[in-house]
C-alpha cells in the first residue's frame, strides 16, 4: 500500500545545526548537518513516531470528524 503524505516543515539554521519540526506534529523535532540531511531525519523521526508500534499487518481507513 501507497501512502504519501505532505506536511509542513518550520526549520532554521543556529551556529552548528539545522533544527526543524513540523508544523502538523509540533513533537517532532530534530537536527542536521545540512537542510537535506534534516528533512531525511524529520521524515525518519516521524515514521518512527507513528509507525514504530504497529503490527506488520495492519488497515488504514480515512475517517472524518465534524467539528
């Protein structure tokens, strides 16, 4: 199963390190050397922070919720 998702990436450069987290999952946050090796590890950061716990089978189903 295909699954692409987009988000929002909120970065900035300190002496050392580029830090950056996303803007739909504040929580997930790290560093890089350069930009390309921050977006590698936020992407790293979030497939591991939703998907680390999940059984090798397992259903997605798209819900929606009316505020």
């Amino acid at each position: 199963m295909d699954m692409t998702n987009k988000f929002h990436l909120i970065y900035w450069k300190t002496d050392k390190f580029w830090l950056g987290k996303l803007m739909e999952y504040p929580e997930i946050m790290t560093q890089g050397e350069t930009l390309e090796e921050l977006e590698e590890n936020i992407i790293d950061a979030y497939q591991m922070m939703v998907f680390d716990d999940l059984p090798p089978q397992y259903q997605i189903k798209e819900i929606v919720c009316e505020a």
